[in-house]
C-alpha cells in the first residue's frame, strides 16, 4: 500500500478523500484563528505523502547559467535570510460543492473551508536563483520556473506545476522556498522539509515536498498544468473541452464566505442581533478593502468589521500595495428585520482593484468546479 506511511491527522478535520488524503476544518471553527493552527489547515495531496530524510535530502535546481545545482537542506538554511511572510492558501476547488449543486462537476466536493492561512519561513526562491547564476543571459530565454515534488504516482510520474519568472524572481513577489510554518518545521502533510509558497496564487503551483526546479522558458508540462486547473465557460462540456485554449490558472479571484452562524441552524428572534462572522481573500496580493454582509437575501446592507490579528493581539501593519497576501477575518452585528420569517445571509468582498464577486454561481460554473466565487449564502430559521 503506498499510503502505508501516512502521518496521523486531527480528528476535527472533515474528510473530502482518504487515499490520497484530502480534508478541511469544520467552517464553523475556520475563523477562530487568523492564523490557522496548522493541525487543522487544509490538506490537499495529488499522491501518497512521501516520507524525506532530512539528511539525505537534496533540492536540485536546473537551467542556470553554470549547470545544475544540488542543494541541502541545510545549505539552503544557512546561505540564504530567512524571510518570513503570513499568507493565505486556497485550492483552486475550494466551494466547489456550490457549482455541483447547480449541475455536477468533476473533483472534490469542497465546502468553504479548502482555504486557510499560516506564516511560513525560508528562502526566497529570488535569493537562490540569483546565487546560483540567474541573470540577464537567462532571463533573456526562460519565461516560466517549473517546480517537481517528491511525491510520486504508480507510474513514477511527480506532481508538478510551474508560474511564470516574473513572479519567481521579482523582489515584490515574496515567493519562498519555505521550510517553516508557523514556527515550526513543515509538517509532513504541508511539504517536509521543504515547499514552495507563492502567495496570491493558486494553492496548485505551491509545490510540497519540493524536489527540483527548474528555470524554463516553457510551463511545466504536468497534468497539473496542462490539463487541469483551468477555468471554462458555462457552456462548455467534457466533449468540446479543449484545455490547450485556456490558460493556467495563478493569481485567484476576490473571494469571501461565512462562517458563523452555520446553514440550518435557527436564530433566537428575541436576542435581536445577529453576528455573523467570515473570511475574505483575493489573489495576485490585493487587499480585501471591504466586507458587505445582508440578513435580507440581499436587499439591503452593512459594513463588516475586518481583522488582520488574532484577537487580543495587535493588528498586523498594513501590507505594502500589491503585496497582501493574507485573508481577513470579519465580523458584524447585523439586526433582524422586524417581520423577517427566515434569514438569509449573504457576504460579498471588495478587493483594492475593487474587483467584487459574482452574485450567483450559474454564469460562473465549470466542468471542473474551479473559481467558485460567487456571494456565500447561508439560510437560517428564526424561532
Ligand atoms: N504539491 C505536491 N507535491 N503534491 C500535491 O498533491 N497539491 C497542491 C499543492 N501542492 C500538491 C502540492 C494543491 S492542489 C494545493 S491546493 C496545495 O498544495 C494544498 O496545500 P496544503 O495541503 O498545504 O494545504
Ligand atoms: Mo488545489
């Protein structure tokens, strides 16, 4: 059994998939914590997690001007600053259940909670390029870096993804080759010893269990890139789909959702208020600048409060623009509105580019449940 060596996992979390292991926290507990406990941050692997002796462990890295570099784990900790950043990861299907209940798709079926958000520390993935002879000569050629995991399929294949150089080696692009998350050692589900985090984009290309890069100038060739994680039109189906015609995905969307009160649950009219409470994201590092929340279906709205800290800790200083690559957490008191027979709750998120979500999930569905983004909606009963 290949998944005979798989690490033990929190029993709060909820299991999308066993073999491989997929799984997300309870959305009800998602936004306690701004940063997310890494025993409950969500789990996503391709393949069994591949078990690395940190001794015998070696990052190689081609299509530098002096020929391929091998790397240990702990040159890669002693020549390069450790830089650390708090970022927020979401897979590309997080929601996904919304587009299936509008017509089935292909993939997991996600709640909302197939994001999350953790400090993470390591090299910069600019640092080690430029050392090992990335310069104008290459730059003049490559267009893409390519990443490959350890983790391997039946037939020997590794996950793979690749994003463009721009991003890989931009000072702006806070692109890591990290070896902590929050303040600790990688866990073995999150990439042991070391991944790449690629804030702003898509959880897809944040490669675990990082075994090789390579500098390009075409895309990673894996199924990862090629033929999946693309986005559709409604319109199109599993007979006319032709992946070639769309790009990979990198940067997401503006995204938010609720996660309290939970669907089904009943609202006491008599306590007047109710709280709501949510996370919000968007991708390429804009900054979410502002939370719409309605108990009305939509009809009519309210501000949300949004919080960059844990609470009793002081709010993280504001990101410098373009570079904001953690979520906020929100929250609002809203009233009830007098004659109301049920409450449906609504959120919607602003980015800095005021980029808003779609109202509806119908104009945004796609054969592969990708970039489900539309305003969350959550019914309760009043009693
Ligand atoms: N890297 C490797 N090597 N193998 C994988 O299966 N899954 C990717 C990405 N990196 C994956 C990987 C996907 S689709 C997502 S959403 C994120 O890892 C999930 O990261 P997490 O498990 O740390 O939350
Ligand atoms: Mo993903």
């Amino acid at each position: 059994d290949p998944y005979s060596a798989e690490p033990t996992r929190h029993p709060a979390l909820q299991i999308n998939s066993l073999k491989p292991f997929n799984a997300e926290p309870p959305a009800s507990i998602l936004s306690d914590n701004y940063i997310t406990p890494s025993v409950i941050f969500f789990k996503r692997n391709h393949l069994p997690v591949p078990r690395v002796d940190p001794e015998a462990y070696r990052l190689e890295i081609e299509g530098l001007s002096g020929g391929v570099v091998s790397l240990s784990l702990s040159e890669l900790k002693s020549r390069f600053p450790k830089h650390t950043i708090t970022a927020t990861l979401q897979c590309a299907g997080n929601r996904r259940s919304e587009m299936n209940k509008v017509k089935q798709v292909k993939g997991l079926n996600w709640g909302i909670a197939a994001i999350s958000n953790a400090t993470w520390s390591g090299a910069r993935l600019r640092d080690v390029l430029l050392y090992y002879g990335f310069g104008p000569e290459v730059a003049a050629k490559a267009k893409h870096v390519q990443f490959e995991g350890l983790d391997k399929d039946v037939t020997g294949t590794a996950y793979g993804a690749s994003i463009p150089l721009n991003k890989a080696v931009s000072e702006e692009g806070d692109v890591l080759l990290a070896y902590e998350m929050n303040g600790e050692d990688l866990p073995p589900d999150h990439g042991y010893p070391v991944r790449v985090v690629v804030p702003g984009v898509v959880g897809a290309r944040n490669v675990k269990w990082l075994g090789k890069i390579v500098v390009s100038d075409e895309e990673s060739k894996s199924h990862w890139q090629q033929n999946d994680y693309k986005g559709f039109s409604p319109g199109t189906d599993w007979d006319t789909v032709d992946f070639k015609s769309a790009p990979a995905i990198q940067e997401l969307p503006i995204q938010s959702a609720i996660t309290h009160p939970a669907e089904g649950t009943s609202v006491d009219r008599s306590d007047r208020e109710v709280t709501v409470k949510g996370y919000a994201w968007s991708g390429g590092g804009r900054e979410v600048v502002r939370v719409d929340v309605s108990v009305d279906g939509g009809k009519t709205w309210h501000v949300a409060k949004l919080r960059t800290s844990d609470q009793g800790q002081h709010p993280a200083p504001p990101p410098p623009p373009g570079r904001a690559w953690a979520w906020k957490l929100w929250e609002i008191d809203v009233p009830i509105p007098h004659r109301a027979q049920e409450l449906e709750i609504v959120c919607k998120a602003v980015d800095s580019g005021y980029n808003m979500q779609p109202d509806t999930v119908a104009p945004i569905w796609n054969l592969r449940g990708v970039l489900s983004n539309a305003w969350h909606r959550v019914k309760l009963a009043l009693s």
